[in-house]
C-alpha cells in the first residue's frame, strides 16, 4: 500500500516528489491507476463527495497553485539579464572594453580619459533598462490582461453540513488534489485525474501525442501502462493509454465525465514534459523572422564598413590605434542599439491600446500579426449573426406544423449531457414557453451518443415506465437522412424511397433559402431483444424521420459595416462554417458578402494541397466542414502567400486558430479555443477586430519608422565619413563625439512608440521586408552625405580649418572640423525624422505627435549648446563664429528639399514608402 505523501514545496501535488522524472511520475500514475477507488480517496485524503471549501484552501495554500511555470515571465532580474542579451549591445560591450584598454594601454595614469566609457557605458545603461523596463511593465501588463480571460473548472465540494454536495465554478489554478471536477464537451482537463464516472467520453490526446483522432475513456481500467521488471513504465505511450486517467492540458470532445484529482501543476505530467515539450521555444513568427533578418541585414552592413573605414584611417593617417578606435565608433553609429527597446515599447502600447477596445493580447508579437494580417477567416455563428437563435418552427415531413417534434426535440435536447449549443437552448425555451405539453416527463434517460463533427448528430436512448426504450436522435439534414429508413405519414409509417428522400432534402433546402437553419428529428423504438444499457453509433440505423426544426440567427446590424471596413483595410473575409451553405450564401448576402459558390468539405476532402491553394483564391464560403478541413483551408490560404488570421470560439476551431498566424477567440469560447488563441475578444464582433488591426499597423508602422531612419542616416553617416577619412588630415569627429553624437540621436528616438501614423499607411497590410529596408537606406543615406561634404568644404575654406591646418600643424583645424560637423550631422540626422517619418510633406500635410516634436527639438537645441557649454573643451569643441548658423540654416534648408525630392521620386518609381 501507497503511503501519504508528507507535504512539501510549494506548487506540489501529491503523487511525486521533488525532483521527479518523467518516467517517474509516469510509474506513479500508472500505479494510481491500478489502485481500486476506494484506495485512491484514502491515499489522497478526499471523499467521493468531494473536499470542503476550507479543506481546498488549506490545500491550496499549503501545496501552490495548479499551474505550469513555463506560463509565467521570468523573475525580473532574469529580465534585466536578458534586456543586455541582444548581438547590438554586445558590440557596444566589445568596443567599452577594448576603449578602456586602449586608455590604459595609451595614457598616463594620471591622464585616463573615461569620457568614451562612460558615454559608451551610459549608451548600454540607456538601451538595456529601456528595454528592461518596457519589457517589464509589457510582462505585467500581459499577465494583468489574461487575467481577464479565466479558464474555470466545474468542482463539486462538499458542504460542512450533511448536505448535497454543490457544483461550482473555480479557476483551474485553484484546484487541489483530492477534488471532484466534473468534465463535459469543450472543457480542458484541469489536472491528472483518474475518472469515477464517465459517459460516452472522448478525449483527444492532440497537445501529448500529436494524434488528431480522440480516444475514449472509461471509470473502468481498459489498458494499463505496461511494467518491466524494475518497475518502470514502458514509455508514455502505455500511460497515455490508461483508459480511466485524463490528462491536463487535453480537452473534452464529447460526453462527460467526474473524476478525482490525483496531481496538479508542476506534478502533472504535462508539468513534467514542461522543460522539453511545453517551454520549448516558439516557432518563430513573421515578426521575429522579421526582426531577425534586418538586424543581420545591419549587422553584415557593419561589417563590411567598419573594416574600410579602419583601412582608410590608417593607411592615410598613419596612426592605426586611433583608427581602430574611430572605426569602433563608426560601429557603434551604425548599431541600432535601441531597437529591442523601440520593439517592445510599441509591443507594449499596441498590447495596451488594444485592451481598451476590448481585445487582450495573450501574446506580444502577434500584435504585429494582427495588423499585417490581409485574411480573416470566421465562423458564421456569432459573428455575421446575432448568436441568439430562435426556434421558429416545428414540422412534420410535409412542412405542416406538428407539435409531436418538438416534443421528440425536447427529450433530446433536455436529457443530452453535454455542452449544451444554442439550439438546444432555443428547443428548451420554447418547451417551456408552451408548457407541460410539450415534456414528456415519463421517460428516463439510458444513454446517449453524443454529437460530433464528422455524424453531426446527436441520439439520446430513453426509457419509459413500461420498460419500452426509444433512441431520439436529431442533426444535420443529410447526416440524418443517412440513418433513416422510414417517414412518419400521419399514424403510419412507410419506407423512405428515394423519391420521399429527394422531396425532404427540397424541403430543407426552401428552409434554408429563407435564412433558416434545419435540423431533422428521427427516432426508433428498441426491440425487446436489442435492448441494453450502453449503445454505440453502430446503433444510429433504421430510423424513422419524424419531422423538421427550423431555427433562425438573424445577422448582426454591425456585421456589414465591419465588413466592409475590413475590406477598406485591405482584409479579405472568408467563412469557415460545418452549417449549411444555402443558410450560409443567405447569411453572407445580407451582411454584404458575395458568397460565390460555396467549397464544401467532401469536395475538400477529395482535393489535394495544390488543388486545394487553388480553391482557396476564388472561394468565400467554406461549408460542412470538420475541424482539421478548416486546418487545411488556413493552410493553403497561408501557402499562398497571406497572413492569415482565424477568428472561432469552438473546440472544432482548435486546430485552425493554432494554424493560423493570429488566432483569435473570444472570452465566451470553449476552454480549448481560448487556450490555443493568440489574441481574445471580450466582445465577438468583426467591428472589434478592424480597430484592433489599425493598431497593430500602427504598432508595425511605429517600428518600422526607427528601422528606416536609423538605417538610412546611419548609412549616410559612414559613407560621409569614408570620403572625409579619404580627403582631411584627420577624423572629421573623433570617436567620443561620434558616440555622445549617437547617444543624444537615440534618446530623441524613444518616443517614436507615441507617434501617429498617416491614415493612407494603415490601409494596407504590412509585412516584414529586410529588402525594403536595404533599398530605403541605399536611396536615402546618401542625401544626408551630399550636405556633409558641403559642410566640409564650408569649414575647411570658409570657417579656416584648412588655414588652421597649414599654419598650425592641425589641431585648430581639426576643432574647427570636428565641432562644425558634429553641429550639422545631430541637427541633420534628427531633423530628418520628420521627412523619412511621413511620406506626404512634414509639418503642412503630417505633424509628428507632441513627444517626438518636444524630443527632436531638445536633440537639436543640445547640439546647439554643445559647443558653446563649460565642458565643450573637455569634449573637443571649439566655439565658431555665430555666422556658422546661417550657414547651417542654409544646409538644413538644402538637405531638407533635397531628400523631400529623393522621397518624391522613391514612391513615384515603388509606389510605396517603407
């Protein structure tokens, strides 16, 4: 006999300890498996009745929380850690570490300059807590958003007093061990638990195995794990077929189910398989191959030119250690060492700006997603319709109105103990509306087959007092048809030939023209000598039709203009529905949607992947179809070429919203589907989701911006520097005041997250394109060197740093050089924000918002005071003449005309900007 375990660490269960394996914990589930259930309650301290409230905290507090670690963001000095893990950084670490040797190594002792430690030390200080902190209140403000999205489970606790036990609702992460949970269809099993009851229960294994298929458990042990001799488990292929143990993170298909709680969190084996299975990394998404590719883009960019410059430098210098120095710093103008905290500010606002439109973000990057996202693919129900269905009518097999099928309806719909859908609902409403007529209290239940997607039926076996049984069962038209064999006429009863078969699918077809959705009800009376107590789909045949349901979803008011906006934004809407494709082509027309003619899920079905990518171009209406044929329309949309988003809320929608680029579920959805979205609607409608895709454009315009500006007069920057290493005597800047210079650029940078983006840009989906941005910075870097090598021209002739040169040795005119390009090539690189931000003209038909103007405008007043400040010698600034600053005002002019005309023709030959 299995001992109690004594209590230990937090966020513990009670069947392994510390430090388990895999193979462990699956030996002692195996083993609770094999023990009767009476052995179970008493080894885990529970009662068939469930746990008290009291009890349950005790629990709770004593043993930790019922979640998986891999869910939570790193404790805040690993954030800090990883804010400084990026290769743009690291440069700037290399080159501060061979600047304080060079130091050393050069100077005196008592001559040590730290100003380049400390600038670069200040760059790596500013880029790194930047993005710690973004990254930080990011991870807080996730977390705060999908506690708005809770998953629950249903537990039966037990009252103090001698009282039936009570169902409610909790927080999966507040089971224990030792509850009652009870499973139906669309619930995540919340914990390991080993089950007590069940009925007609399957479970698909998908998040474990990879097996699409479900399997069907029992309270009853069908398979066991096998044992070797030292008494280890033969692999989880044995434990996953233990046929009375369910595991967390699968999910409820059909039937239902109680079971006890025998391990949570991190002794669960999906706990156990959280280091190599659950917290593996990511498939990366567009964005992070986007970001990728442009961060190696710059990277081979730097080098290239930093080995020039430092070859330039040296053969006409002649002085090699000040070379390597000056083409470091060359590196670090070129480094982007702001763009993991630009990325996760805008990440972060985006995440925020959505919330408030009532769209929570389970994960950051698929902001981006949202807004390149050119696809959105929907069910029907819910989302074109108001999700409140009617029943509007009960016929028999001619269309006359027959209260006997709603009475057939009632007993199906009442004893089925599954997730109730809406029409079920609607049938129960309507009974009860009509009375006591129409219940027929004197059946009893026996059992039931529960629905699912590829019957799309659903049968309930009942049983009078007389001890006659009868199976009521009501789906799909021609899913029902398929089991039928005879019609109700009247008190008669007569074979459905082919002739009665055509006319009844006629019939359902006129009802679905109207807009309405039918189901059939059909029934059959057990002969004494099939009689029994546990049926199979097998069962489901010779049935008689019995009549008609009509039940009506009325198009939501708000559907068309959210269409219709969607398409402005370049978003194409396709259905993805198993209803009916006439309901649904009527449907689609009212709400503005041109359905086309439908691609149903046989004709799928028997397509292969290339047929399939062609399909998909010229359909809007996908119906009847099963989950993993919405798997694959997603797909091959995606395979030809778009970025797919799928909105859905059912456990059939699972597979698609894990298949898509961004799934999206809403907070009333199945268990399952929210677990598996990327993104959650608080509210299900189309209108939410276009707002949440013009803040993504925004999110990934803001991004983009940064991307473009700083490559481009990054690039103008080095190549003005190769044709000044080329031509003067000496650096047009030494190295620390090109880094203070790129230190002051950057922090003018940090408010470009709160930028506006011009409507046109938001009107198009937007991907990553590293080639765009190669081609921007070759069209537009060079514009800002033209004005640099005036500038040269201008101090070496007109302000006398040629003159100072020849009569002096150099040093004066190398004060004069450097403080004058410093002045222009600051004041330049940031005023050039507010031309390569928009690509309409700035200031007259586009403004930057208030922080990138204030932030811009300090940048050029400090390039301004620089010079003329108390520590402008220590920094290797000179004053020059105040008549500098109409020549520079002159400059700035001529630049900014100049990339206006660049720009002009950039979008006349690309048509695009950025």
């Amino acid at each position: 006999m299995t001992k109690n375990l004594t209590p230990r660490k937090r966020n513990r269960g009670f069947i392994a300890a510390p430090g388990k394996t895999g193979d462990q914990i699956a030996f002692r589930l195996a083993h609770e498996a094999l023990l009767p259930q009476e052995e179970t309650f008493k080894r885990l301290r529970s009662q068939p009745e469930g746990l008290t409230s009291a009890e349950a905290a005790q629990r709770l507090e004593q043993y930790g929380r019922n979640e998986v670690a891999h869910d939570k963001p790193p404790h805040a000095l690993i954030q800090l850690l990883l804010a400084f893990k990026n290769p743009f950084v690291m440069v700037l670490i290399a080159l501060a570490a061979i600047s304080y040797v060079m130091d050393i190594a050069m100077a005196a002792p008592d001559d040590q300059d730290w100003t380049k430690v400390i600038i670069l030390a200040s760059m790596i200080g500013v880029s790194g807590l930047l993005r710690f902190w973004q990254e930080y209140r990011s991870a807080k403000a996730a977390e705060k958003l999908k506690s708005l999205v809770r998953n629950t489970a249903t537990v039966q606790r037990r009252p103090t007093s001698p009282t039936v036990p009570l169902r409610m609702e909790v927080p999966m992460t507040e089971l224990v061990v030792g509850d009652i949970v009870h499973l139906q269809a669309g619930d995540m099993v919340p914990a390991d638990v080993r089950l007590l009851e069940s009925r007609d229960l399957f479970i698909s294994q998908a998040v474990l195995t990879g097996e699409a298929l479900p399997v069907e458990k029992y309270d009853t042990l069908g398979s066991v794990a096998a044992k070797s001799a030292d008494g280890q488990t033969d692999g989880d292929a044995g434990l996953l077929d233990l046929s009375n143990a369910c595991f967390m993170g699968t999910n409820v298909v059909s039937g239902t189910a109680r079971a006890v709680v025998v391990a949570t969190g991190t002794d669960t084996y999906f706990g156990s398989l959280a280091r190599n299975v659950v917290s593996h990394k990511r498939i990366e998404t567009s964005f992070d191959k986007g970001v990728n590719s442009v961060s190696w883009l710059l990277i081979r960019f730097m080098l290239v030119m930093v080995p020039i410059v430092f070859m330039i430098n040296g053969v006409t210098k002649g002085d090699w250690m000040s070379a390597l120095t000056f083409a470091l710093a060359v590196a670090v103008g070129l480094t982007p060492e702001m763009l993991p905290m630009i990325v996760s500010a805008n990440l972060a606002k985006g995440a925020v700006a959505m919330a408030r439109r009532k769209v929570v973000v389970k994960r950051l990057n698929s902001v981006q997603n949202f807004g390149a996202m050119d696809v959105l693919c929907t069910d029907k129900t819910g989302t074109l319709t108001q999700d409140k269905i009617i029943l509007e009518h009960h016929y028999d097999v001619y269309g006359d109105k027959d209260e006997t099928t709603l009475q057939l309806a009632w007993l199906n719909s009442f004893h089925q103990s599954g997730m109730k859908n809406l029409m079920d609902i609607a049938i129960v409403e309507r009974a009860d509306e009509l009375g006591e007529r129409v219940k027929l209290r004197h059946y009893s239940k026996v059992d039931e087959l529960p629905f699912d997607f590829e019957r799309r039926r659903l049968s309930v076996i009942l049983q009078e007092q007389n001890g006659q049984q009868l199976m009521v069962s009501k789906g799909a038209v021609e899913e029902m048809l398929a089991v039928c064999s005879h019609i109700q006429d009247g008190d008669d009863v007569r074979v459905l030939n082919t002739e009665e078969r055509a006319r009844l699918l006629r019939l359902s077809q006129e009802f679905n023209a109207e807009g309405y959705r039918v189901l059939v009800v059909a029934t059959r009376h057990i002969p004494s000598d099939e009689r029994k107590n546990a049926y199979q789909t097998a069962d489901e045949k010779g049935l008689v039709a019995r009549g008609f349901l009509t039940f009506l979803d009325p198009p939501k008011d708000s559907a068309a203009p959210a269409i219709k906006a969607l398409n402005e934004y370049g978003v194409t809407v396709k259905v993805l529905t198993g209803d009916n494709p006439i309901v649904t082509a009527k449907v689609c027309r009212d709400v503005g949607l041109n359905p086309g003619k439908p691609l149903l899920g046989p004709e799928i079905e028997a397509m292969d992947d290339v047929a399939l990518c062609a399909a998909v171009k010229r359909t809007t209406i996908f119906a009847k179809l099963t989950p993993l044929q919405k798997s694959r329309v997603v797909k091959a949309l995606q395979a030809n070429g778009h970025t797919v988003g799928f909105l859905g809320d059912g456990i059939n929608d699972a597979p698609a919203l894990r298949d898509a680029d961004v799934g999206i579920s809403v907070d009333s959805g199945a268990d399952i589907a929210k677990e598996t979205a990327d993104i959650i609607l608080l509210e299900k409608s189309l209108m939410v989701l276009e707002e949440g895709v013009i803040k993504g454009r925004e999110t990934f315009g803001n991004i983009l911006k940064y991307l473009n500006m700083t490559a481009s007069s990054n690039f103008g920057n080095v190549f003005s520097v190769l044709v000044a290493s080329a031509w003067l005597p000496w650096e047009p800047m030494l190295a620390m005041q090109l880094l203070l210079q790129n230190l002051i650029y950057d922090l003018s940078q940090m408010f470009l997250p709160w930028d506006k983006m011009d409507p046109d840009f938001l009107k198009k989906p937007r991907k990553w394109e590293a080639g765009n941005i190669k081609r921007f910075m070759l069209w537009l870097g060079p514009t800002s060197s033209v004005f640099d090598i005036t500038t040269y021209i201008l101090l070496w002739t007109v302000f006398g740093a040629g003159a100072a040169y020849h009569m002096h040795g150099g040093d004066g005119g190398q004060l004069i050089m450097n403080t004058g390009w410093f002045m222009e090539g600051l004041i330049s690189q940031t005023l050039v924000v507010h031309m390569l931000r928009t690509r309409k003209i700035p200031f007259l038909q586009s403004t930057a918002s208030l922080p990138v103007l204030l932030s811009t405008s300090a940048a050029i007043a400090i390039a301004c005071y620089l010079p003329f400040s108390p520590i402008a010698s220590s920094l290797g600034f000179i004053q020059l003449d105040t008549s500098y600053f109409w020549w520079l005002l002159l400059t700035m002019a001529g630049y900014l005309a100049l990339t206006q005309t660049v720009k002009t023709i950039y979008i006349k030959r690309y048509g695009q900007w950025f």
